[in-house]
C-alpha cells in the first residue's frame, strides 16, 4: 500500500476508484463451486447466443498476444519499473521465494536421457538447429 501511496498512476484515481467498492473483479481470490458455475453458464450461454461477443472474444485471443505493439509497450513498461530501485527490491524479494528444490539426480538423469533422445531424431535436430539459427540472425 505504501508503493499505490507513491506510484502517480494509483494517486492518480485511476486504480483507487475501482478498489473502493462497487462491482469490481475478485482478482486473485477463489471462487467458491457454485460461483464458477454460475459464471461458466453464463459465458456459454453468451458465446452460444451473443456473435459480437463471440467475434470479440476470438479477436482479442488471436490478436493481443501476437501483437508486436502490445509486447514492445509492455517491454517497455516493465524495463522502465525495473529502473525504480524500491520496484526492483521489492520483485527480488518476491522472486527470491520462488526457487524450484533441487531435483534429485535420477530425476536429473532421466531429464538428460529424454533429450538425448530428441537430439537423436534427424526431424527434431533440423527443426530445432533452424530455429537456433533464424534467431542468431534476428539478432
């Protein structure tokens, strides 16, 4: 709360108003069983009967992810939070307790096996050398 405090965008109103009641989106909190059915019914039932909505939905999915404007506004957004020193100890502190455990080495071995393997296969090798090399070369 201390970071909305100082962040212009959450002083700004812009978030602020949406947090303080009303009908906003329960993000990050689970649903119970029979609100996650209320809510499947309903988008089924749109999808079924609403086109707009149906176009909108699939447009928005093909579209937004593969935009390349979309990821260079969000890159650039991001590499310029990391610059803020109280945003970036704050995400290592976060990451920090994020590290995976350590795998065992039988896990490890059947890990290094199974891409052996792939490497062994010429159509798997070709793909994958090909790629290595369209991505040196956007570079």
């Amino acid at each position: 709360k201390k970071k909305w405090a100082e962040d212009e965008a959450f002083r700004g109103g812009r978030v602020c108003s949406k947090r303080k009641g009303g009908d906003h989106v329960r993000r990050g909190h689970p649903q119970s069983e029979e609100t996650r059915k209320k809510i499947s019914e309903s988008l089924k039932r749109r999808w079924e009967e609403d086109e707009e909505f149906r176009e909108g939905m699939l447009a928005r999915n093909n579209s937004t992810a593969a935009d390349a404007s979309v990821r260079a506004r969000i890159s650039a957004t991001l590499k310029a939070r990391w610059t803020d020193p109280v945003f970036r100890a704050d995400m290592m502190e976060k990451m920090a307790g994020r590290k995976t455990p350590q795998k065992s080495e039988e896990h490890r071995r059947r890990i290094s096996e199974a891409i052996r393997r792939k490497w062994e296969d010429g159509e798997y090798r070709d793909k994958a050398v090909g790629g290595m090399r369209r991505s040196m070369q956007e570079r």
